[in-house]
C-alpha cells in the first residue's frame, strides 16, 4: 500500500492539527498584551469577603444615589457626580473617589479624588486617550459611613485600539 492511495489516513491528522492551531491563536489572542489579573490585588479582596458583604449591607441600608454626568473632549474627560439619599436629599459627603477602568485596556486605570461643589455635588476632569466601555468604582465617604457604587458608560477616546508593551 502506498501513501497516495491511503491519503485518507492523512484527513484526521489535518483536523486535529487545525484544532489545535485554532485553539493555540485563540488563547494567544486572548492574553497577548493582557494580563491574566484584571483585577489588582484580587486574592485580597476574596479574601476579606465579609468585609465586602458588610458593604454591600451598608449599601442597601443607606440607599443613596450615585447619578453621574460625564463629557468628554478627545483624552479629557469631565466627571460629575449627585449624590442623594433615598428621598432625595444630597449627602455632604467628606470625600468622594472614583476609580476609572477603561475596559478594554485595565492596566490603564486611575483612581481620581473628586472636588466638592455645591452640596451634593462632586466633580473632576482625567485624561485618557481610550475610548470604548469604562466602568466607574464609586466610594463615598461622610463621617464614619462608607458609600459604594458603580456604572459603566461608552466614552470615545483617540485610540481605536490600546497600545500594550
């Protein structure tokens, strides 16, 4: 018997090669440029897990309202934020910080310390030339209660793609 006339034998080792080929670039493209770990010190946060229950009690206890405003003007973008209780009273909150995470590229994210302008009210301006979807970690902070939210928006940036290494 000679090769030519058994090629058949030759399609399954194709196909398992091109499964593994497909598999290989799929996972490269996956992690290439990204590390594993979005999320910064991640075996901390799981373990203070009751800690994060608590807050979250907290949260639904206290019911404030996070409403933000967000302009952006190429790389800067503007950030204000109302913050009401659940009749909606705004909170004169002592301090307000936000943690801005472009989704697409997360080793790019930064922590901003909001300025207070009338009651109630908060804002600030951060550059970042990434558009796409961002999410938005809230903390509020008045007295000894702690305040926690979040929402993600689409905000355009320079870059179509973010640029890694």
């Amino acid at each position: 018997m000679s090769l030519i006339a058994n090629r058949w034998m030759f399609v399954p080792i194709g196909l398992l090669s091109l499964t593994v080929t497909i598999a290989t670039l799929t996972v490269l493209s996956a992690v290439v440029g990204h590390p594993l770990g979005m999320e910064p010190s991640y075996d901390a946060k799981a373990a203070s897990w009751e800690s994060e229950r608590a807050q979250r009690a907290t949260n639904e206890a206290l019911r404030w309202v996070v409403t933000p405003d967000i302009t952006s003007d190429g790389p800067t973008h503007s950030l204000a934020l109302r913050i009401e209780d659940k009749h909606a009273a705004r909170i004169n909150a002592s301090s307000v910080r936000v943690e801005c995470i472009p989704v697409r590229a997360a080793e790019m994210r930064q922590t901003i310390e909001l300025l207070r302008g009338e009651l109630g009210e908060f804002s600030c301006s951060f550059d970042s030339p990434v558009g796409g979807q961002w999410e938005f970690r809230v903390t509020v902070e008045q007295g000894a209660l702690r305040y926690t939210d979040a929402f993600r928006r689409f905000l355009t940036g320079t870059l179509k793609e973010p640029r890694h290494g």
